[in-house]
C-alpha cells in the first residue's frame, strides 16, 4: 500500500546532522551514501522531522485557499488551537468575520461537537464489559504511530468518530439542505495546527474517506487574517452580531477531559517521548484503574503543533482566558445525543487495524528467525547510539542489519576492532 505523507525530502539542501534520525519516533529515516533513506510505512507525520531539522531538508505540503476554488460553497471549520494564536483580547467574531473576508463562505466551529463527544465517550466508560483504558483518537499522529510501533494496542483506540469530522459530517449535511447543493459542490476546510491531521484528511486511518476536503495550515492562514482582524478591532457591529460563541477549549489540549471524567481514572499526556512511555506501561499491564488516556504526540497537545505560530505556552495562557470570557457551554440536549448513540451516529466506520510495515514478515517463522537474529547483532554492537551507521540507535541498525537493509561493517566500532 502505498502511504500519503504531508512532506517532502529535498535531498540536496541535507548536510548529515542526524537531528531528524534522533527525532523520528518511529525510527522511520537513515543517512546512508550521504542521503537519507525514508521508509514510508514506518512514518507517523508527527512533524518531528520537520521541527528538529535545521537545513529544511522536510518541506511541508499542504492545501492552500485557492485549491478550494473548485467548491461552489467554502465552509472552514477552525481548530480550536487558530483561537489561541492571538491573545486573549481578540474576539473569536474577528476571527470568524477575517476568514469571511478572505474568501470562505461560512464558519462552522468544533466546540459543541466536543462538548457532545465528551459526554458520549464518558457515558460509554461506564460499561463494566468495555476493555479498558481507551485511548483517545483525537491525535492522528499517536494513531498511526501505534499502527506502526505498537499494533497490539489497536483495540484500545476510541471506537468514535473526532469531534473536527463530526463538524464535518454536520457542516456538509446541513448545509446542503439550506442551500440546496449537493455535497460534492459544498467543500469543507480545517484549519490545521500539524501535518498528521492533513494526513488523517487525505488518508484516514479509521474510514474510506473524511468528511473534511482538506486543510490549511495555522501559520499559512495566520498571516492571511491578521490584517483583516486588526481593521475589524475597532468594529463592534460584528462582535454583536456573533450571538453566540463557546470556547470549551478542545480535545486537542492537554487536560480538556478531565474535566467531564473522573480524573482518579484518567491520564492525560503530551509530547512523544511521553507518550511512548505511557504506551510502554499499557503494553507492559502497569496501569491499574485506569479508564481513559488523552495522549498527544506534539508538546503540551495541538498547541505545540509544528503549523502553529505561538510559543505553545501563551497559548495555554490565552486558551485558559478564552474559557475565562467564552466558557459557558451551550444547552445539551442528552435524550437526542443518546439517540444518536443509539444510532451508533458517533461509531467510526471501520476499526482501526495494525499498518503492514516492512518489519512485517507474510509467515510468523521468518519473523521469528529475524527477530532472534537481530537480538544476537544487538549483543555485538557497543550500544552508543551514536549514529555514525546511518541508524539512529545500536537496536535500529540491529534491525536494518537482520532485514538486510544493512552490513555489520557500517558499525565504525565493529569496522574498527574497538568494540
């Protein structure tokens, strides 16, 4: 199968610092014949290559406005992370009446479909039968990256459907009855806080196709709207018109379900090292009484993500006077979310399965062999983790050297008798 990724590699502009071998959690890059050598089906789209390399050897790739052109109706659905990009003094109406004036038709926001999910997936926790804990799913990044690197938690992921796609699903449904298009000529944009979320766009790991056309990055639009929002500070007919407007934070910040679950249940966390950590610990059955864990692979959840503009920690400072001014969630309607339970409304597609990867073999024997012999490779090597072989741990080259993908002699210690 061939994987979508949000990057690309220009070769020529890499020097070999090694810094995105050392910052890919998937072990998915090698430097070798002084180029890098990406396996596609171990990448995850974290964008941790992206943020560690220095020479912009990654280039991202994304949608931009006028790719929407095709569309008779553009409907932009904002993460809730754009909010926090420009202080605590900018009226969420501001941002809606910018993105209005540079070209989308309407505006529909995520919060109530997050408020509507967390009360979903709290009610669904208190089933004795459900094999706990559940993993949230919001993250597209922690999704593939236990696809890849850790294929025997798949049943843990949250069977339901993301609060940006059930935006979607809305925003398209309804939209097309008002107006009177089919949903093929009404298009629907995220604004995106990082590449893994454009991926889970273009490639959803959990259904055929997403509800979502495609995505904007938050630092291509940043620049688009800021010039429209500072004319409309001083116009308070727009700030009146918004009638309404909840800023919950989202089920991309750190610590947003702890607030509708029991917290002696739940653990939340953030960044990749962490989050492997915690996958260790469910995998290893150390977590006891635990229920529920929110994980992001990016630094303090969507705000740390690599499309983001803000120091991620103003803008937990402005997430929490957001829901300072705009915290008063809208009237939940439970008898009609429990109907779309029932009707299995806010169910995903499909179950989200193991990514068949390189390090896969088709008969569980050659696995087996391969595995053992990579053990007795790693007992030779000098365990530095230096790099020097293209791999960036003394496991990895044990790896590449058993599935043929490298030689002994690329190890400078073993080639130099030192070790």
């Amino acid at each position: 199968m061939k994987y979508y990724h949000s990057h690309v590699i220009i070769q020529e502009r890499c020097s070999g610092t090694l810094n995105c071998l050392r910052a890919c959690p998937s072990r998915a890059l090698r430097y070798r014949g002084g180029k890098i050598i990406y396996y596609s089906d171990l990448c995850v789209d974290c964008g941790a290559c992206i943020d560690a390399c220095p020479e912009n050897v990654f280039l991202p790739v994304i949608d931009e406005i006028t790719d929407f052109d095709k569309f008779e109706y553009k409907i932009v659905i904002p993460s809730h992370t754009l909010y926090t990009q420009f202080g605590a003094n900018i009226h969420p109406g501001h941002i809606h009446q910018a993105l209005l004036n540079i070209g989308f038709d309407a505006v529909h926001e995520i919060s109530k479909h997050a408020y509507e999910l967390s009360y979903v997936v709290s009610e669904t926790l208190k089933s004795e039968t459900l094999k706990k804990p559940i993993i949230s799913n919001f993250c597209p990044a922690l999704i593939r990256l236990i696809q890849v690197s850790y294929p025997n938690l798949v049943d843990l992921v949250s069977p339901f459907d993301v609060s940006r796609e059930l935006a979607a699903k809305e925003a398209k449904i309804n939209y097309s009855k008002e107006l009177g298009l089919s949903m093929d000529k009404i298009g629907v944009i995220f604004i995106s806080p990082c590449p893994a979320m454009v991926v889970s766009i273009k490639q959803p790991a959990e259904k055929e196709k997403s509800w979502i056309d495609g995505a904007i990055a938050i630092k291509d639009i940043y620049n688009r709207i800021l010039p429209e929002i500072m004319k409309l500070q001083n116009d308070k007919t727009e700030i009146a018109r918004q009638k309404f407007f909840y800023y919950g934070r989202s089920w991309g910040e750190l610590g947003f379900i702890l607030r509708h679950m029991d917290p002696e249940h739940t653990i939340s966390v953030a960044g990749i090292d962490s989050v492997k950590m915690i996958m260790d610990d469910i995998e290893d059955s150390r977590l006891k009484n635990v229920d529920y864990i929110e994980a992001f692979t990016c630094p303090q959840g969507c705000i740390g993500g690599t499309y983001c503009v803000e120091n991620p920690y103003i803008s937990r400072h402005t997430a929490i006077m957001l829901v300072k001014k705009f915290g008063q969630p809208p009237e939940r309607d439970d008898n009609e979310i429990n109907r779309k339970i029932k009707n299995n409304y806010y169910k995903l597609d499909e179950k989200v399965v193991p990514r068949k990867t390189r390090l896969m073999e088709s008969d569980i024997s050659t696995s087996i062999k391969k595995m053992k012999q990579k053990q007795r490779i790693l007992t030779k090597l000098p365990n530095k983790n230096c790099g020097l072989c293209g791999a960036p741990t003394c496991e990895t080259f044990a790896a590449d050297c058993a599935w043929g993908d490298a030689d002994l002699t690329d190890c400078i210690f073993l080639r130099s008798g030192s070790h």
